[in-house]
C-alpha cells in the first residue's frame, strides 16, 4: 500500500494476515517486518476473545472461553480511570495534578465451565505479568455478527487471577482491562 494510505495504528485484511500499520519505531518488535516507511505487524487470521503470544512460543494462542462475558460494555463505550495526586494543604485547598487518563472495563464471565481453566490460567499466566494482547469483544448486540478484524490491544489491570466457585463444573471471575490502541 502506498505511503499514507492508511491512517497509523489502523488495520487491514490481506487474505491469510491481518496487518496493522504504524510509524516506524511505534511499537516493540514482535513479528514485525519492514515496508519502507513503516512497519507491518502481522498476525494470522485468528477468531479468538483473547489472542496472545506466550513467552518462548512461536505461534499465537486463540482463547475464547465457552461461556461469553455478561454486563459488558461495547468497545467504544468503556469507562475512563483517572492516574492523578491530590493534595490538601492544612488551609484546606486542593491541588490536583493529572499524570494520564486509562480507558477501563471490567469484564464479568459468571459461568466459566471447568474445561476452560487450563487455558484462562495459561492466559492469566501470560496477561498478569502486564503484557499486551489482543481482545476480540463479542457482537454488541443480539443478531449481529462477530467482525473478526474488531481486536484492540489490551492490558490487564487485575493484579491477581482467583476464579470463584458456583457449582459443580462452573466458576466464575472478573477481569479489569486497560485499552491500549484500537486496532
């Protein structure tokens, strides 16, 4: 694609890879290669919620678990977190100094079905050493269909992984998530 044919940081679809397109030196190498002006980092086709490549593997791994989160929020309607000190002088004025703003969700799975474990651990493994992955959220709406090429990067704000008891087979958890970049 020529020069500027893309905005930076949006995606493409090239058949067998979708192609993400930034500046030169706009992310850390991964599977990256170099097209002049910019660098192309790919990933395969891949439908899966979260898609991440573990530490010394050289393929990415696709989790969707069996059961979707509930009381999610659609992508472009996450939250905002604000990274921010205040202080109070004994006069009782407030100074507020702002560092950044996160965009946040937290994601719900109330039925986790104990098929999944080893993969949500293998993932949680992965995520909560503050690594990027890729999230896939699920249709919007019932009746629409799953867009694979809708993936964000995504970062886990969750410091720990503790899956609840329900019944027999079924656990439940939650996981708070930090926007990275839309893809």
């Amino acid at each position: 694609m020529p020069a500027g044919g893309l905005q930076p940081g949006h995606a493409r679809d090239a058949q067998d890879a979708l192609i993400f397109e930034l500046p030169a030196g706009g992310i850390n190498p991964g599977h990256l290669r170099d097209a002049q002006d910019c660098l192309i980092f790919e990933y395969p086709f891949v439908n899966g919620m979260f898609v991440y490549q573990a530490a010394g593997a050289n393929v990415l791994t696709a989790f969707t678990p069996e059961f979707p989160p509930v009381r999610k929020q659609p992508l472009r309607l996450w939250g905002l977190e604000a990274k921010r000190t205040d202080s109070l002088t004994s006069d009782g004025l407030k100074t507020s100094v702002l560092d950044h703003l996160d965009t946040v969700t937290t994601l719900f799975f109330d039925s986790v079905a104990a098929s999944d474990m080893a993969a949500w651990k293998a993932f949680e493994t992965y995520a909560l050493g503050g690594a990027t992955f890729a999230y896939q959220p699920l249709p919007d709406y019932p009746g629409s269909t799953w867009d694979n090429t809708a993936f964000c990067a995504a970062q886990l704000l969750s410091m720990d992984w503790k899956p609840v008891f329900k019944s027999f087979g079924i656990f439940s958890l939650e996981m708070k998530l930090k926007l990275v970049a839309e893809l």
